[in-house]
C-alpha cells in the first residue's frame, strides 16, 4: 500500500478520499491482484465510500440549517 492508502480514512477530505476510491475502484476493475489484496481494497473502498457520505450529510446538513424556514 502507498502512503496515501495508508492514511487514516477519518482525515481525509471529501476530495481526497473520492480520488483515492476512484483509484481503488480502478484496480479492482484491472484485476490481476490476489484474492487477499482484492478483499484488502474492497475494505479500503468501503471506508473511504463512508468517508464521502459522512461529507456529504455534513454537507446537506449545512444546507438545510442555512435555508430560511417555509
């Protein structure tokens, strides 16, 4: 694993954990890993997935506080 995939998922931004998955999607879609470091970068895209939606409910979050009531 790089240094980048080595990072806590819990300090990334949105940005970068939504690089680093696109990046893990890619070399699940290539393949010719072994079957350990597939499961290893499912686990990895899994947490960084959660990453980017805890970003984006912290986002709607902003959001709907921000919108005067109706």
């Amino acid at each position: 694993m790089t240094a980048a995939e080595q990072q806590d998922v819990a300090t990334l931004s949105y940005e970068e954990a939504r690089e680093e998955l696109l990046m893990v999607v890619q070399r699940l879609e290539a393949g010719g890993g072994t079957l350990e470091e597939s499961l290893s970068l499912w686990e990895r895209g899994e947490a960084l997935a959660a990453r980017c939606e805890e970003w984006l409910e912290g986002a709607r979050a902003r959001l709907k506080a921000a919108q005067p009531d109706a």
